[in-house]
C-alpha cells in the first residue's frame, strides 16, 4: 500500500511541474509533465486494484 501513496504523491508533483509549466509559458513541458503524471497516477491505480 505504501507503493500506491509514494507513486500518487509523486504524481501529484508531476501534476504541480505542469502548472509551473504552464504559467511560464512552456507547453511543450507541461504537456510531457502532464503525460508523465498521469502514466505514474495510472500505474498507482493499477497497483490499488490489484491489492483490492
């Protein structure tokens, strides 16, 4: 359970380095900022269900 909170937490950080992104104007990077969060929340909540 504890790999579910470390990879949402870290997800969570990738989401914040794409809203950093996107305020200074840097689409390019927080677009793979929001690609690489949500592959990381994905592989959380594959690892979720397959604890349930």
């Amino acid at each position: 359970m504890r790999q579910v909170f470390i990879r949402g937490i870290i997800s969570l950080v990738w989401f914040a380095v794409a809203i950093i992104n996107g305020i200074s104007g840097k689409l390019e990077n927080a677009a793979l900022s929001v690609l690489v969060g949500c592959v990381i929340l994905y592989s959380a909540y594959t690892a979720w269900k397959k604890r349930r």
